[in-house]
C-alpha cells in the first residue's frame, strides 16, 4: 500500500544522475511512500529554502557543500577563510555545489549519505530480502 504525501510527506530533494539519489528515492518508494521529488538542479535552490534545509538539519552550509564540484576550487569554497555566506551564495547561483539527496520527513531532515541515512526518516521500512 502506497501512503500518499498527506499520510506522512516525504520530500527528495533528487538529483537523477546521483546514484546515491536514485538508491534513497528507490528505498522511499519500495518503503510505499509517493515522495514529492524535487529535481533542484531544474528547480534551482533559494537562500529561505537553504536555510530552513540547514536549521532542520542543524548543520552548516559546509556540512553540504558538495566539495567535488568544479565550482567549489574556482569560487575558493573549501578555504577555511571563505565564509557561510558566500558558500550558501554560491549554492545558490550554482545548485550543483549542494550535495544530495536531502530528504524532508515528519521524523527530520537530513542529507541521506550513505543511501542507508534515510531509513531513519520513515516510519516504515523497505522490505528485505
């Protein structure tokens, strides 16, 4: 039985290239949720909706920072000088420097990294075996 998103909301913030992204959404909708999926590299990011992902997740824009991009050495992201504001800046201007999948559920919000994180944001979970 799928639960609708009214019966417990579950939101992926998705990137569909992401391995990783796709393994969570996958284990959301083998759990029997219907997940809003929010493609942000389309959808793009805001600074309130950064900050409201950060505050639930009570972590820094660091602590997201997807330090592979290509961005992150041109924009000098990773130098300890650079601070919060021109990191969330930059996710801002360049979605692709956010690392995924955040995933958004009555039981919190977290950057579900490894896949297995989100397991703990369902109340219930994917069949094994």
């Amino acid at each position: 039985m799928t639960q609708t998103p009214d019966d417990f909301p579950i939101t992926i913030f998705h990137n569909p290239v992401c391995g990783t992204s796709r393994t969570v959404l996958a284990m959301i909708e083998v759990a029997g949720y219907a997940p809003t999926v929010v493609e942000y590299l389309k959808a793009g990011w805001t600074r309130p909706q950064l900050e409201g992902l950060l505050t639930a997740m009570a972590a820094g824009p660091r602590d997201v920072l997807r330090q592979n991009a290509p961005q992150v050495e041109t924009l000098d992201l990773l130098n300890p000088a650079t601070s919060d504001e021109t990191i969330l800046a930059a996710m801002v201007e360049h979605p692709i420097l956010v690392n995924r999948p955040i995933v958004v559920t009555p039981k919190g919000t977290r950057l579900a990294r490894p896949a297995e994180r989100v397991l703990g944001l369902l109340d219930r979970q994917p069949p094994t075996g």
